[in-house]
C-alpha cells in the first residue's frame, strides 16, 4: 500500500490533479448554482441565450421536436449542402450526426459513408425518445450549419472539426486543449473514444504537450503532423470569447468548447458545467494551484475581460512574458 501510495497518488498530489470528489464538490458545487444548469445542459437554451449576447454559434437551420415535424424534415433540409443535427441535451458527443454533402436525394458523413432520409428520420427519432440525453430524458433535434475548418488547422485534424476546450474559474481563463479527431475516434473529437488531445498554452496558444488513449504522441496518428508545432490562430480573440460565455451564463466552474470557422472566425460550439478532468492529461499539468491562485481574487467579476486575461497569462503561461508596466498592473486586490 504505502508504495503504491510513494508511486502513483504521490507523483499526482504535487503535480496539483484535481480529482472528481473536489471537483464536484469545490467547485462545481460551489460555484454553480443548480438554477443555471439548465442553461448549458440544454444546447437550444444555450444557443439563445448566446444569441441575445452577441456571442458568434453555427447557424440555426431549425429545431425538431415532434413526430410530425420528423416527416417533414425533408422540407426543413431541403437546399442545405451540409448541416450537423445534435441532441439539445446530449453529452460526451452522442447523438451527434454530421452531414458534409448532399447528392441526388443522398446524405454523406464525414467518413464518406452514404445515408438516406429514412435514417436521418430514424435517428431524428431517436434524439426525441431520449436515446442519447442526460439521464434518458426526453429531447429536441437541433440543426444547424456546418462548421468550416479554418484552413490553418485543417491539418491538424481528420475527418472532424477541430475544437478548443477552454476552463474558464470565476471569469478568468485557467487551462485549455485542443481536441482533434482522428480514425480511431470516427471523426470525433472526443479524448474517450480516442481523439488526440493537445494541451495549449494559455499564454500563447501555442502547443506544450499531446496525448492520445492517455500516453503522450507527438505526431497525429492518421496525418502525421507534428503536434509540438500547433499555434492556435486568433488567439486573444478565443480567449475573449471564452470570458463572454462565462460572463453570459453566470456559472463559476465553466468548460468552454470553441471552433475556429474559415468565414465566421471563432464560434461557440457548447458550454458544459460539469467539465473533464483528462485536460489535465494533455497539458501534464493540474488544475488544482491554478484554481487556488484565482480563489486569492477577491472580487475578479470587477476586472476587465483583458485584465482577466492578462492574469491568466502572467500566472498560467509556459512562456516567458515581457515585464509588466506599472499602468498595467491588475488590481486583484479591488
């Protein structure tokens, strides 16, 4: 026991984890009121909600919610060449049904793999009998436009869009990662069915570590792109939008899921309240002292978005930072 102890639990005590028991407790209990759950457990609530702030999502197509509307959805798709349909209150990635072309009558996944309007009826009905929402519940088909893949990291990825998993604790950006689908995980960037995760430097945006299944890589698996070479592009703005998302919801302990669209710029794709700890896998770094040094704040909700920023990045970056003028100081003790 004790030498279990002196190799596994030890090395993660100083590395700072933070584990699922504190997680939940510390601060997703503690920071998130229950009352605001819903707000981004439901990807329709939080689509709206980002609309009435200004906050850049996909396109709205449409929202299924009825039988009825199911037989009809031929005429609600009609024209689009591409559109993805998601459970409002699905997780983990399930549910998730990404069309990239339409051909004579005929839908085409992202694998290239042909379906027809029977089996995106089919799966329409199954978002609405609950099949893939939280806890079994009943649910809505949201379709919405196709993210295109800003061509910088196109690359990066396979058969997938590439998104940005921010923390954002009391407003102010704590960790992030970049998640990149690949073969193993269907075109999904999700680290559980084996998407590459890709930890990224708050400060900069650039790379600082990659890992895939939880053992570290260095190149993708299927493009063989160097990872350790990846510089997020819009970077301030990314970071700006994660803010705006925490600003709007009202929630503490907040993951952030972003996209870099080629004609939008950065999007919000959804919000989660109840954020995986495996970005501490790809970053090799806990969450936990960063966590600790935003609880110091006594009042960050009166900082600026670019001061929050600037806290982030002078606490948080793995790159040397220039030094800090006087007039640019935050004052964390207001």
């Amino acid at each position: 026991m004790f030498n279990f102890w002196r190799t596994r639990i030890k090395p993660l005590y100083s590395m700072g984890i933070l584990g699922m028991n504190r997680r939940n407790i510390s601060y997703i209990s503690a920071y998130n009121p229950r009352y605001l759950m819903p707000l981004v457990d439901d990807k329709l609530k939080t689509k709206q909600l980002a609309l009435e702030h200004d906050v850049p999502v996909p396109e709205m197509i449409g929202v299924v919610d009825s039988q009825p509307a199911i037989k009809n959805v031929e005429l609600l798709l009609r024209g689009q060449k591409s559109f993805c349909i998601k459970p409002a209150k699905g997780s983990g990635g399930k549910g998730i049904l990404v069309i990239i072309r339409v051909e004579e009558g005929r839908y085409y996944r992202s694998n290239g793999q042909p379906i027809e309007l029977p089996d995106i009826q089919r799966h329409l009905s199954n978002i609405l009998a609950g099949l893939f929402s939280l806890g079994g519940a009943m649910d809505v088909a949201i379709v919405e436009g196709l993210i295109v893949v800003d061509p910088f990291l196109a690359e990066y990825s396979y058969e997938g869009v590439p998104d940005i998993r921010l923390i954002v604790f009391r407003g102010v950006p704590v960790m992030s990662m970049m998640r990149l689908s690949c073969a193993v995980s269907q075109g999904k960037a999700n680290l559980h069915q084996g998407a590459v995760g890709v930890g990224i430097d708050v400060g900069s945006g650039r790379a600082v570590n990659a890992v895939q299944r939880d053992h570290r890589v260095s190149h993708h698996p299927d493009t063989g792109c160097d990872l350790m070479r990846l510089a997020v592009p819009r970077w301030q703005e990314l970071l700006e939008l994660g803010c705006a998302c925490s600003d709007m919801t009202g929630l503490g302990y907040l993951g952030v899921d972003l996209v870099l669209d080629a004609n939008q710029g950065p999007v919000l794709l959804e919000l989660n309240a109840r954020p995986g700890l495996s970005i501490q896998i790809a970053n090799h770094a806990g969450l936990l002292p960063r966590l600790r040094e935003i609880e110091k704040l006594k009042n960050p909700a009166r900082m600026s978005v670019r001061q929050r920023i600037d806290f982030a990045r002078r606490h948080f970056s793995a790159e040397p930072l220039a030094p800090v003028a006087p007039s640019e100081i935050i004052p964390v003790s207001t």
